[in-house]
C-alpha cells in the first residue's frame, strides 16, 4: 500500500491481479449489494483490480475547539490542527487514536493501465487514514471471490480505527464509540456481500481470505487489537490475530484460528495483542500462510497445520525445501505438524521431509469414531508432562493408521499409541523426533507430530491444545 498526494487530498491504493471465474460467492447473504454498475456486471478476468481511498478532507475539526476522541469524560484533549490535508493529521500528537475515516473506491484496468471503471463500495463499510492497513485485496484458491477488510461507519468520523466494536467492549479504551469490522466480498459478477465481526476490536483487521473448507465458504482474516490497557480483556484477546469467519453470520463472539502467547513458553509477559499480531495471509496449496505484523517474539517455529497434497510444490520448489531443511538442520529449529501432515508430500514427493516427519498417512477410520489413545509403553516426556496428557485418553476422531513405523526411523520416539471402534489394531498417534547435531548448527532440530485435529472442534479440545502447546514448546526448545 502507498500514499500518494492527489489535489490537496492523500490516497491509498492497493492492486490485485483478477482471474475471475463466474460464480457468486455461496451462503446466506447479510448485506448484498446489487452488481456493480462501473464494473459492467463483471470483472474481466486477467484485469487488475485496485483499492483506492481518497482522503477529502471534512471531518469537522476546529484547532482549539474540537474534544478528541470524540465522545470522551475523562482524558479529553483539544484538537491541535483543522481538518485540512495533511496538517490534520497532527492531531496525532494530542490524540494517539486520530484517524479519519474515509470512502473506499475499487477500479478495474487493463494490465497495460487502462481504467475500465470505477465504484464506490456500497453498504457503510470504510477504511480510515492514517492507518489504511484494510484495503489489502485477496482472490480466494477457487478464484470466485475477492476479500478485504474496513469498518462500519461513516465517511470523515474520527477515531473509529481504534474504537471498541459492539460486542466487544474494553473499558479502558479511551475510544467510547463502537463500531463493528466487516468483511467485504466481491464476487466475479460484481456483488459486494458483507459480514460483520466483533474481532479487532481496539484495532484493525488487516486482510481477508474466502476459502472452502469441509465443503462450506468460510473467511480467514488476520488483524490486531487492544487499545487500552494492560493485561487486556478477554474478549479482546481472543478477537485479535487469526480469526475464522462464516459469511453471512450475524456478529456474534470472536473465533480464532489459533493464538499464542509468549508465556506458553516460559518467558515474560508481554501484551497479549502483540503476540497475536499478524498483517498479510495468503493460501497455497491448501496452507494458510500468516506474517507477522510489529513486535516479534523471537520464536522460531514452522508449523504444518492439516495440511495436505504438497505445500511446496512451485518453480522454486527445489529452493524452499531447502530453506525448510536448513531452517532445522543448520539452524537446529523446531517443526511442528498435526493430523494430516503426514498426508503431504505422498508417494516420494520429497523423502526428506517424509523422513523427518514420520511417514505417511495410509488410512483412517471415519471422523468421530470413538478410540482410545495410551502411553506408549508407559513412556515418560517433557511434552506428556507439560500437558498433562490423559492417560488412558477417550475421545473422538479421524483415527490414522501410517505406511511405516515412524518408530523405526533413528532419532524418533513415541508418546502416544491409539486403537479405535473401527481399526483395533494398536499403532502410532504421537511421536517425536530429534535430528543429530550436524557440524556447525548449533543444535539438531526438533519435531513433534500428532495425528490429532481433523475436525476444528478438536482444537476446542483443552487436552488437545495443551499437547500442541507443550508440542511447540519442546519443539522450539523451551521446555
């Protein structure tokens, strides 16, 4: 994204390359809007679509008179700047929250920078300036559906992209209003669908995915939020980084994908949003890929979370499996994989990474069948003790078997065995492996491996999680 000055006025645009296919996006609609008219009922595929806002600059603000945020009792302060670009935004200094929000335009032009058309995003949903981090647009893996973020607001409101939104209210914030993020979809066809969240709230949703997943549409969205104080509310933590979204669904609790803190390995605490602060997601090959936004945590993990098929398989394949074998061999990091990660890179597709993983996945008995998984041979490790592991444990799942015994690979041990309702025979649902030392790493890489997790409920499963957690903690040597 860039800012660019355009008659008195500052910008933000943000380009995608479309490859359309002609479908509208599935699922119950909340808030649809008609074809887009600048769009000539549809989008070209191969065009470039871009993202565009306009600051114009009449949000009210009087030097000397304006209260900011607006709507504050306590820790009120006067405005510094009028309205006017860009001196208005040295409200900033006064107001650490000041932003303005602002329309948001979508154009369509050729790759050779033709404008074919230009519209106005219907439906009350809005970027705001300073901080324009929602305008990036992803195309879904199914090429149906373009995705991005924004607020549900007016134009030239102040201070909306740190309010709290609805259902999420943290009484810290020196914000008072509310408004809710929305996800907005843009079919092939040119409709807008949008999908209302109580996450981010505090802060903002950076970008957003359409993809199918167990045969229904869902949005993957990254983000961050918290802008109060320390520690944060629940409701605010678990509605920052990585959240699951069904289309069409009124707002309700936040779902995330997954979220971390620091302490979950043993070091100091430090805010939670920040742990959880993720800006771009893409997916390839069935993998949902995250960055992180500011503040790292110096950990230094690579996780395969159900992933399938081969999740590095483009023209510089040969180079980032590299990268992935260096990351643990020559560094001595950890790799952490759930259920199907054994079902990735099937029939020799890349040895290594079979090798360093286990196997293979062969079979499985149907998802929900009642099994039972032990201790393998009453073994004793950090990861089983960490999560307290049940032992016996009785729960359901898509039980695997595997095409060879991970247990026979040096370097690997098992933690847990299983049988289940369907398959009898004992096998591998756990295991561990810890690569030698190779000349000049620092120490040899870490794996930890659990058939576990094909349905999403399972990671709502508080023993589930306290084995992964425990699983990337040993894996990224903190435990």
């Amino acid at each position: 994204m860039t800012m660019r000055a355009r008659a008195g006025a500052a910008a933000a645009l943000t380009v995608l390359c479309t490859a359309f296919v002609a479908a509208t996006a599935a699922g119950p609609a909340r808030a649809t809007s008609p074809a887009l008219p600048g769009f000539g009922g549809g989008i070209i595929p191969g065009n470039l679509l871009v993202s565009e806002s306009f600051y114009q600059g009449n949000p009210g603000v009087i030097a000397g008179q304006t209260q900011l945020p607006p709507g504050c009792t306590t820790g009120c302060v006067t405005a510094t700047a009028n309205g006017g670009y860009p001196q208005v935004f040295n409200n900033d200094l006064a107001d650490a929250s000041f932003g303005v929000t602002s329309r948001i335009f979508l154009s369509e032009m050729t790759q050779a920078g033709r404008p074919l058309g230009t519209v106005e995003v219907p439906n009350g949903l809005v970027t705001s300036f300073s901080s324009k981090s929602e305008l990036a647009l992803n195309l879904s893996p199914d090429g149906r559906t373009v995705s991005f973020t924004g607020y549900v607001a007016k134009p030239d409101q102040l201070d909306v992209s740190n309010s709290n939104t609805p259902g999420v209210v943290d009484p810290t914030n020196p914000v008072p209003g509310t408004s809710y993020r929305a996800v907005a979809q843009l079919s092939g066809n040119g409709r807008i669908r949008l999908t209302e969240t109580n996450a981010y709230s505090g802060n903002n949703g950076r970008a957003a995915i359409t993809a199918s997943a167990g045969g229904k549409q869902l949005i993957y969205t990254s983000g961050n939020a918290g802008n109060g104080g320390n520690p944060q509310p629940d409701g605010v933590i678990l509605g920052a980084g990585t959240q699951l979204i069904t289309p069409g669904a009124a707002p309700g609790t936040p779902t995330p994908v997954g979220s971390f803190n620091i302490t979950e390995l043993g070091d100091k605490a430090d805010k939670i949003g920040k742990d959880d602060n993720f800006r771009g997601l893409t997916i390839f090959n069935n993998v949902l890929y995250y960055t992180k936004g500011s503040g790292s945590n110096g950990v230094n993990t690579v996780y395969f979370l159900d992933t399938t098929g081969t999740t590095i398989d483009d023209s510089q394949k040969t180079a980032r499996r590299q990268a992935l074998q260096d990351f643990i061999e020559k560094k001595g990091r950890g790799f952490v994989g759930t259920h199907s990660a054994t079902d990735t890179y099937q029939g020799g597709a890349w040895a290594w990474y079979v090798n360093f993983v286990g196997s293979n996945f062969d079979s499985h008995s149907n998802a929900g069948t009642p099994g039972t998984a032990t201790y393998y041979q009453s073994m004793t490790h950090p990861i089983l003790t960490a999560a307290a592991t049940p032992n016996p444990w009785n729960r359901s799942e898509e039980w695997y078997t595997f095409k060879s015994k991970p247990e026979s690979i040096s370097g690997i041990k098992l933690l847990l065995t299983c049988h289940d309702n369907s398959i009898t025979t004992e096998r591998p649902t756990a295991w561990v492996h810890e690569m030698p030392v190779m000349t000049g790493a620092p120490r040899g890489g870490r794996m930890f491996y659990t058939a576990f997790g094909h349905a999403t409920s399972a990671f709502m499963e508080k023993p589930v999680i306290d084995l992964i957690i425990a699983g990337i903690k040993w894996a990224a040597y903190r435990l």
